[in-house]
C-alpha cells in the first residue's frame, strides 16, 4: 500500500485585525534583536578592578579561601588552575569560585561589535553589588558591582557615607557612573538596555539582612525576611535560619503579603527603579535603563509586578518588563502558560522558553523528533495563549545563562532543555565542538528564529559558535577573535575527549549577520502577519508565509535530515500568489533553486518582488 502523506493547510492566519484595540507596547520591541550579556564573562575592560579574594565571601562556597586567583581568560576551560589543584575539590566546586575579571568597561569597548553585528537591544545579568559571579544574590540593588567599575576601593568608601534605607543619602559610586555612561553609549547607537531585577530574593550580605544578623528581633528590617530561627547568644552555634529561594541559603527571600512584597520592601525597590531608569530625576529617562527582565516572576506575587509596571511607565511610557516566568512541572518538562503576566497590566513580555522548547523537539531531536503538525500545534498553542499582539513583542528563547548553549544541545539531540545536562548529572553528555551537521541543525533552527513572530533573542557568544554544558558550562569566557585560546582537551573527570580548538566561527557569524539583516530589511518579518502554508508529517517540511503592507515573505523548513522534494508553486497556489512575482532571497543549501528541494535541514526565503 502506498503511504501517504500528511499535508495539513491552516486556514488560521494570525494577525492584528484593523481597528482592534492594542495593548500599550513600547514603540521599539517589535524591531528588537535581542542580546543578552553575562558581565563577568564578557570581556575584561579593565584588569585593574579585578575580583581579589576578599571578595569571595558570601557566597557559595562558604569556605574560607586560601589560595585564589583570577582564571586566565584563554585558557582551557575544565582545566585546573594551580590553586585548584591545591585545594582537591575539583572541577565543580571550584568552577562556581572562579572569576574571569569580565566588567562595565569590557562592555563598553565591544559596543561597536555588537552594533556591527546588527543587535539593538541589550539585556544584562544582574549587574549590582554581589560577591556571585552571577551577582543573583545582591549585597545593594542601588549599585553597580564595585568589581565592574573603576575604583572598587573608592565605591566601598562611598558605602560607607550612605544609610541604605533613605536615598537622600545614596552616592554614585565609580561603578554607578560608569555603568551610566554604558547606558548613554548604547542610546547614542540608537541601541535599548535592559537589566535584571531580581526582586524575589537577596544575597547573604544584603545590608538589611547584615542588620537582622547583628540585632535580631529588635532590627528594623527584621520583617523584610521569614525568620525560622533566631540566634542564641548564649550558645557557640549559630541558629540564625531564614528561608530562601527553594530553600537555597545563598538567597534568602524577601517577604511577601497578600499584595506582594511588604510595603517597606516594596518602598525600597520603587526608590531603586526610579534610580535606574531616570537616574538625575529631572523628568527625562534618556540617561537611565529602558526597562527590566524580573527574575523568577512566577514566586512573586503579580500584584506586585504591576505595581512596578505602573512605576515604570510613569517614569518612562516606553519602557519595556519582561519576566522569566518558566517551569510549572520541572521533572515533567511543563512549561508555565504566562497568559496571565500579558493582559496588559504586568508584563509586556515573557522569556518564551516554549518557543525553545518546540524548536528542541522539530529541529534538534532525532529518536523522539515530533511530527510538523505537532511542531505547528506547539507553536500555535502559545500564539493562542498570549493572543498575536503579545507575540510580536515577545523575545523568542533557545538559549540563556540558565540552559546548556544551544550548540551543545544540537550535538545532544533528544535531551530536553535545561534538565541534567551537563557531565556532573550525565556522563555520556557531549561537551565536544559541534560538527558541520550540528552546525546545519543550529542554522536551520536560527532562521526559524529569526523569521518567525517574535523578537530573536542571542545569548553571548553563540553567535561565535561557543558551545558549553548546561550551567556552569554555558557561562564561559566570550571568544573573541583578537585573543588566543587554548584548545579545549581537559575532561572534568580525567576522561579522554576530543581536542578542540577554541576560535570564531567566522561562517556561524556571517549567518547570523544575513539573518540579521534580513530581519531589519522586512518589515513583514517583525510586526507581519503570519501563515501556516505547509505542514507535512511524510516529508517532515514546515513553510509559513509573513505579510505587512506589500512586504511578502514565504519560508520553507526541511526539519529532516534527508533531500527532501516540494513545489514552491504549490505554495504559491495556497497563498494565492504568482510565481513570477518571487525571487529566491536565501537558502543555506548547496544548490540554489528557486524550487524542486531541500536539503536535509535546510531552509529557503523567498521575497515577493
């Protein structure tokens, strides 16, 4: 018996119907290119301001360090430094200790990289005082790291002549003025940043938590945390215990109510808002940040992100909020529906790790692949849950500090995102450099990103072609192409592996620039409607159509691994379009045609003339 195949045609065309009522969007996300930076391990600027090993405490390790010193940029990364040979923990123990020197100056002087690669939105890490390399448990939310400024002695003397609680007092330290600089240099590139607002929880030495250590009960900042225990004087143990983010020490939580955050910590973080976003307070927010990514949305309660969004966009109306709104059901890989954080009161956007997660299963998976027709069912379940406006505006995930690089994760098909891959929780995990087939799956899945509604979003360095293990492997020193690396052979467990060099991917960055330019260069592809023309089970392709005006954009995807035949005729015929009409625009298969196949995990652009 004959097979046949599975073409389903959608009739569903997504869109914004004329006259319809908008939510209040700023005027600048739909055109976004996402880029989010990891500031300590995205260029050191400035050596001088490195981390020393005072600095460490506070912590996790909580050990007392005696021998330490800044890792080499260049060097191989699951290699032992000297002092990590000393102390015989090995590799992940010691990866969370290490610092690379990565700061605010570093930033700075790769902002015409960035511009040149075609990016025009930034998002940093958290980016205040912490003793973390990823500066998630902050020691001050109104101020820069004094490690990524200037002077960091300076700024702990500025410290000093401040009450934290009263912003009358507050100074702008070396590291806050440079950071706003930083701000104005991406504004005069008619760039957009963003920073991390991790208002869920704080670091071990947050200085209202160092208050409630020293005075108990009696200090004034004594119901800004849930207090399990308190200490005994009386006793040489240390009984003070209070509860952090699922249960980690390093975080202690910030209390909550039935409104949100209790009123003097929600106080606080409205005078660290206005700080940041309109830092001289004269009404005009061109010298502060254009909006916040707020960390693990979902252990806060919404009543307190809108009040924020009302902060914010009294401060600045174009000001942008997004959340990290992720895992409903970790160890069943269910993704939480954020429909709730998008009604138009809260957040502008959510991280849409759902997109990720369906462009994991189509793209990247070969044992437990799914079918076109329920990559389409993903993608449409989420344009249905958040509603067309939402999506445009959306920043579209497949990689972040918090998963493995996705260049690893085409090397490891068939693993979900983010769940134990790495070598410390999987030995068979792949930590090699992906090969010229991987590289297909990465592209392919790329220029899904980049067509598709949404705003494309890069995570550093992957568009160098860096690869890395899930965390702390996909926080890796930025390749940069005026160093020289070491070739990475070191195995965390002594294992023999491949020997790699470590270098820019000079053919990776170059797609990444055409994927960039073809985005800016159609205005279908960032505010469009959107299509699906083809869905078919039996070849395994997937093309979809994007129009805005008279700027007409048809896509076809071959998610196998094998030449697959199609009629761009076909297509046309389902789009009601002439074939005379359309030029082939890019296609990352050998042989360019304007029809008749694909290669295996390839895909084609065609433009209406």
């Amino acid at each position: 018996m004959n097979k046949i195949s599975i073409i389903l045609i959608f009739p569903i065309i997504f869109t914004i119907s004329a006259g319809q009522s908008e939510p209040s969007f700023p005027d600048w996300t739909q055109n976004a290119i996402w880029y989010q930076i990891f500031p300590e391990r995205f260029r050191n600027g400035d050596p001088s301001n490195d981390p020393t090993i005072e600095t460490l405490t506070g912590t996790w390790p909580y050990d007392v360090q005696t021998s330490w010193d800044i890792t080499p940029w260049t060097d191989d990364w699951y290699k032992l430094q000297p002092w990590e040979i000393e102390n015989e923990r090995g590799f992940y123990y010691n990866a969370q200790l290490r610092r690379y020197g990565g700061d605010i100056q570093g930033i700075i002087d790769q902002l015409d990289y960035l511009h040149d690669l075609g990016v025009n939105a930034l998002y940093l890490n958290p980016v205040f005082e912490s003793p973390s390399s990823h500066k998630y448990g902050a020691v001050y939310y109104h101020h820069i790291d004094n490690n990524f400024g200037p002077d960091p002695q300076k700024d702990v003397e500025l410290w000093a002549m401040e009450n934290p609680v009263d912003p009358d007092t507050w100074q702008w330290t070396t590291a806050d003025s440079l950071f706003l600089q930083l701000v104005q240099e991406v504004h005069s590139r008619d760039m957009r940043i963003i920073i991390d607002g991790v208002f869920n929880h704080v670091g071990i030495p947050f200085w209202a938590l160092n208050d409630v250590r020293e005075f108990g009960e009696k200090s004034q900042f004594a119901d800004w945390f849930t207090i399990n225990s308190w200490d005994d004087p009386d006793t040489p143990e240390d009984e003070f215990e209070y509860a952090g983010w699922f249960g980690i020490r390093d975080l202690p939580e910030l209390r909550e109510n039935d409104e949100g955050l209790i009123p003097a910590v929600s106080d606080h973080i409205h005078a660290v808002v206005k700080r940041w976003m309109d830092p001289n307070g004269d009404g005009d927010p061109s010298d502060g940040v254009d909006g916040w990514r707020l960390d693990v949305a979902e252990m806060v309660n919404i009543k307190f992100w809108k009040k924020l969004r009302e902060w914010a966009i009294e401060i600045n109306p174009n000001a942008y909020l997004t959340g990290e709104v992720w895992w409903e059901d970790y160890p069943n890989n269910k993704m939480f529906n954020a429909a709730p954080w998008l009604k138009g009161d809260a957040f502008h956007s959510v991280m849409n790790y759902r997109f990720g997660d369906a462009i994991y299963k189509y793209f990247l998976f070969e044992n437990e692949k799914i079918t076109a027709t329920q990559f389409q069912g993903l993608l449409d379940g989420f344009i249905q849950d958040y509603g067309y406006e939402n999506i445009l505006n959306i920043q579209n995930m497949i990689g972040s500090h918090d998963n493995e690089r996705f260049a690893s994760a085409c090397v490891n098909p068939d693993r979900w995102i983010d769940h134990a891959n790495n070598l410390s929780h999987n030995p068979e995990y792949l930590i090699r450099r992906p090969n010229a087939q991987e590289r297909k799956k990465q592209e392919i899945a790329l220029g899904f990103q980049f067509l598709f509604p949404g705003a494309p979003y890069i995570y550093y360095g992957d568009e160098v072609g860096m690869w890395g293990a899930d965390d702390p492997d996909e926080r890796k020193p930025m390749v940069w192409n005026d160093l020289t690396y070491e070739d990475e052979q070191s195995h965390p467990f002594g294992q023999s592996r491949p020997r790699d060099k470590v270098d820019v991917d000079e053919n990776l960055m170059q797609f990444y620039k055409n994927m960039i330019d073809i985005r800016k260069a159609h205005p279908a592809l960032s505010r469009g409607d959107y299509q699906v023309l083809l869905a078919d089970d039996e070849r395994d392709l997937f093309a979809f159509t994007r129009q805005y005006s008279y700027d007409k954009i048809i896509a076809v995807f071959n998610g196998s691994n094998y030449r697959k035949e199609f009629s761009f005729e076909d297509l046309l015929v389902k789009a009601g379009e002439n074939s005379s009409d359309w030029n082939l625009l890019f296609t990352n298969s050998k042989r360019i045609v304007i029809s008749d196949f694909l290669e295996g995990k390839s895909f084609n652009i065609y433009v209406k003339k």
